[in-house]
C-alpha cells in the first residue's frame, strides 16, 4: 500500500465495518455471531416501517428512546450491510453516534425539540461533517480527511434535532470520473449491492442512501443528484426520492459536479418523510447564491401540503415517450394512470417535452466546465489539506494509484474536464444559455403553458441491470430525468410495483419552486395505491 495510504487509514476500506460497530457500541454491545439475516435475534421491530411522525411520537410517550432506536439500526447495519446479504451500502459510521444518541434523550425534556429531534439520518459521502467522519466521495484520495465545517443542510438537520448515523457509499465522485463507469462503486466503499436481487446494480450516483433506506437501516436518508443521482436509485431500489428546485437546498459543503444542476434531496420510504426533510433542510444560505433565487413569503411548509385528495381536478400531463421498453414497467404505467384517473385527475395524454435534443450534448459541456472550477473551490474550502488542490492534480494521483482507485474504468471524464477553459469561455456560457432556454422557457415552461398543466408523469426509467464491473452501466431507453435535473426544476419518484422481482417506479414533474404542489400529488398516488414491496435480499 502506497504511504500515503497507509498513514491515512479510512474506515470502510482498512477498518472492517464490523470493527468500527464494535466500537460504535463498546465491548459490552458486541454483536452476535453472524448467521443469515431472517434468523438474527431482533433485526425487526414495530418501528422499522414507521414514518418520522410514527417515531416522533414513540420518543415522545416513552415507548422508545433515540438510544435504543440507535442501536437497532447500528444491529441492522451489521447484519445486513456487513454480514448476510453485504449491501455495502454505509461506507462509514459515526463513533459517536451513541454517545450523542444519549444526549439527546437526556436533554428531550429541557431542549426545544425540533421536528427530527433524535432521528437518526445517514448522508451521502459527498456531504461535509465536521465531526469525526471523513468525507471523500467515495475517493482513497480524500480518505481521513475531515471536512473543516458541516455543509449547511447538514447544519439545518442538526438544528431540527437529527443525529447523523454514519455517510452512505456512492458512484465515485458521483458518477463523473468515466462515461462507462459501474453506479455504486467507489475505490472507498466498494460495490453497493441491490437490496431485491442482489446481483442487479442500485444505480448511482447516490446508491448507498437508496439500498441504506430500502433496507431499513435508517429513518431518513440524504442523497445528492446533477441528473438522475436521486430519482433513478430511489426508483430502482422502491423508495421515494425528491429532487427539489434547483436553490431550495444550499449546496454549500457539498462536494460539486456542476452549479447550474447540482443539489441535494430527501430519500425515504414515504412522500410524508420527504416532505418534512425537505423543509428541515430547505432555507437562503448567503454563502449559495442560487437559494436567494427563493420567491419572496415562499412557503416551506412542505408537509402541510400533503392531501389525500390533491389530484382531484389536477391535470397530468402523460409523457409516453419517455417509458421504457420493458412490457411489465408499461403495465404497471398503465395501472398507475388508473390510479390517478380515480382519484380525480384530468390526464392529458401523449404529450412530448419539447426541445429536448437540443441540450442532449451541451448538458455535458457545461457539467465539464463547472467541474473543474467547482472541485477547486470546494478543496480550498473544506478540505485544504488533501493532497489533492484540484482536478489536475486528481487524475495525476488517480494514475499513480491506478491499481487501487481505477481497476475497471479510467478517468477520461475528468481529463475532458481539466482541458476546459473556464467559466468565461465562450464555448460554456453558450452551452449554458442553450441548457436554459430549451429546458425551460421554450421546453417545460412552453409545455405548461400550453396545456396548463399541474403536473407531468413517466415512468422514472427501466427496472435494475445487472452490475457489471467490466462494460459498466447498462441503461436502456426511456427515462425522465434530464429534463429537470438540466432545467433544475422539481422531480419526484414513488413505487408504483414490482417488475420481474423488481422495483419500478412513477414520476412527477413540476415547474420551478412548485416543489410543495409535486409532493402533494405524489403523496396522494402513493396513498391511492400504496405499491411498495419491502426487499427480499434474494441471490438471483
């Protein structure tokens, strides 16, 4: 092992996860010897499906304590992503997790509670803690290094009372390294396994949250998304995911692909979850210009906006051409129109996004140029003592340690990248403006305007592929992400059944800032239909 390496250990790759659990809980908490997870004493219990509101009111009557609720999901993660099945989905436990677990419950009677008050939360690794966690993106490069300060959404969670359970495996830096990558890899973390069939891929680029969610080994889970990063492994892995308008969550502390796409979302296991983190986290942050973008008295009582009956008179756009070509996803499509005619909406049917092959290749120049100017400023910010200053220097000590950190594939996004030539070439500010005004203005502004429609729906994508280390990722046609994720407007996916074994998923779109609208109609779909599978952990 390289020196560098070897003086800065990192906990997912030298230290054995189980190792870092027996720390976690002390010597009097070892946990028992391995056996096949439906067998292992205790690994479910009444709140592993309760939502946050559920929890909150278990901690409050004294039915349960943070502490307790702490160590069920530290049991959890032992059995499940370390031993039995090996989802490899937490790539690093907070030390003091317990510790602060017991906190909490000693101040819960003099503290002002806030609404995640002892709710135990993991987050992506591409998320800044200042605590005893590293935060890497997944990369040996940045492995033990910690951040100088938390990101301001992890901030805002601390202030709403949540404790940050551990940071989630992902895509190498976010599935930006290479164009054949493989999703849920990193050189940190190694491969996150699909919690239904474990030898199909999670997606990426926020895998871990996804699986981690799935599988029941948090109450709420914080992924990161430039296109896709969110909503495709939340579909796929048959949890809800949200992509909020571009500017409702800072992304300050966040280690970045591109400023005009990136942002952070809630993924959960119902609408209700994500609604209420999204507005625990949502807020201006003056160090992120795009929140001031924020309308003026806009509301962020996300939660408040939730009724049953919110599609009665919606109308829903229907964008067939984005289904993918899978007979089962179709029907189950199909089914979830149904729904949504029951519960009152006006489908305007066969509808196309317009304008979308125009930002097909100018979406990746801008995601170029952003990269490179974006990753300098975060390492000079939060982790100045990397030994890594920028992107240049990145894919240098990539190739010196090519052995351990590209085994499968290379780096060329990140040359591409590095042979940009800054934010005022010409070459970016058109890719830029040509992304604007197709995605929005002349794409789902005009589509809106015409049909004055509340909402859009797809299905998000296609159901899980096979993980396959040495081709990569093997996407098929249809989708519905880049869209909004270019457009940075809200995209929200939620179950809607099984595929082959297999988690598929419906989405909703919707304009800028009408993130609390979104929510609304995905939260009476899924309370219409209610088509979640819990995983099986199942070989093949």
């Amino acid at each position: 092992m390289n020196n560098i390496l070897s003086r800065r250990g990192f906990v997912a790759g030298s230290l054995p996860l189980s190792a870092a659990l027996t720390a976690a809980l002390g010597p009097a908490e070892a946990l028992p010897a391995a056996r096949p997870a439906a067998q292992s004493p205790g690994l479910n219990a009444p709140w592993d499906q309760m939502d946050v509101r559920e929890l909150q009111a278990a901690l409050r009557e004294g039915k349960l304590s943070c502490e307790r609720l702490t160590r069920h999901y530290l049991h959890r993660i032992e059995m499940l992503d370390r031993r039995g099945p090996q989802l490899r989905s937490v790539i690093e436990l907070n030390p003091d997790a317990l510790s602060q677990a017991r906190q909490l419950d000693a101040d819960r009677h003099k503290a002002e509670r806030g609404p995640l008050y002892g709710i135990p939360v993991l987050i992506k690794d591409n998320i800044a803690t200042a605590d005893r966690m590293a935060t890497t993106a997944g990369s040996l490069a940045l492995a033990g290094l910690h951040a100088k300060r938390d990101a301001f959404i992890v901030k805002r969670l601390r202030e709403a009372g949540a404790l940050i359970l551990g940071k989630t495996n992902l895509s190498e830096w976010a599935n930006i390294r290479s164009s054949r990558s493989t999703s849920g890899w990193s050189s940190r973390g190694g491969q996150t396994r699909h919690p239904y069939l474990l030898n199909r891929n999670p997606s990426g680029s926020s895998s871990g949250s996804a699986v981690a969610m799935a599988a029941g080994l948090c109450a709420l889970a914080v992924g990161t998304e430039t296109d896709g990063s969110v909503t495709s492994p939340a579909s796929i892995c048959g949890i809800v995911g949200l992509k909020p308008t571009l500017g409702l969550l800072s992304r300050d502390g966040i280690i970045p692909i591109a400023s005009s796409q990136d942002t952070a979302g809630p993924m959960t296991r119902s609408v209700r979850d994500a609604a209420l983190l999204l507005q625990c986290m949502a807020g201006r942050d003056s160090r992120d210009a795009a929140t001031q973008d924020l309308p003026p008295g806009a509301a962020l009582d996300f939660e408040g906006a939730l009724r049953k009956d919110a599609l009665k008179g919606a109308r829903i756009g229907v964008i067939r051409a984005a289904m993918p070509p899978q007979p089962q996803v179709m029907a189950l499509f199909e089914q979830a129109l149904e729904v949504l005619r029951q519960q009152g909406a006006v489908l305007v049917d066969k509808l196309e996004i317009p304008n979308q092959a125009k930002y097909a290749e100018t979406e990746l120049t801008v995601l170029m140029h952003e990269l490179k100017a974006g990753l300098r400023d975060y390492l000079a910010e939060f982790q100045p003592d990397a030994p890594v200053k920028n992107l240049g220097e990145l894919i240098a000590w990539n190739r010196q340690h090519a052995g351990t950190v590209m085994p499968f594939f290379d780096q060329e996004l990140f040359e591409q990248a590095e042979a940009t030539e800054g934010l005022e070439a010409a070459a970016y500010r058109e890719a830029l403006a040509t992304n604007r005004r197709y995605s929005r203005a002349e794409g789902l502004d005009a589509l809106f305007a015409e049909h004055q429609l509340d909402a859009v729906v797809a299905p998000t994508g296609n159901v899980a592929w096979l993980t396959d280390p040495v081709l990569g990722d093997h996407f098929t046609a249809g989708g519905f992400t880049t869209p909004f994720a270019v457009a940075g407007y809200p995209h929200i996916t939620v179950p809607m059944g099984m595929a082959a074994r297999l988690p598929a998923a419906l989405s909703f779109g919707g304009l800028a800032w009408q993130d609390a609208k979104v929510l609304g109609l995905a939260h009476a779909y899924e309370q219409a239909s209610r088509r979640r599978v819990l995983p099986a952990f199942l070989k093949d």
